[in-house]
C-alpha cells in the first residue's frame, strides 16, 4: 500500500485545478488579470480543501502487519 501524504495530495489537486483553470481561460488568445486572478484561486482553493480533508482511516482488513508479508 502507497502512503501518501496530505501536503503532496494538496499539490497534485493545486496543480490540476490551475492547469485546468489556465487552459480553459487561454481559450480566446489572452489571460486577463481577471482570468489570472480566477486561476489563483482555483489553485490556492484546490490546495487548501484537499489540505484540510483527512484521510481515510485504513480498514483493518488494508491493514498490512509487520512480518506478516503482505
């Protein structure tokens, strides 16, 4: 089972939100200040919900034991 931490969960959704955000907003030709300010916030609201959601606790049958291989 992969680990993954929140932080980098949070940078993966930051990136893709504004990726999206960027690309949708490049459509006509030019990026606006208020396109750019429209992609900042879709970045730092990606960043800061994924942040703040927790993970799902692993269910005792995901659960891998030391030396019990998995």
């Amino acid at each position: 089972m992969i680990r993954i931490s929140s932080a980098a969960k949070a940078v993966v959704a930051g990136l893709a939100a504004g990726a999206t955000a960027a690309a949708t907003a490049i459509q006509d030709g030019a990026f606006t200040t208020g396109e750019a300010v429209t992609t900042a916030l879709a970045v730092l609201g990606a960043l800061g919900i994924t942040y703040a959601v927790p993970n799902r606790p692993a269910a005792e049958a995901d659960r891998v034991t030391p030396g019990r291989g998995l």
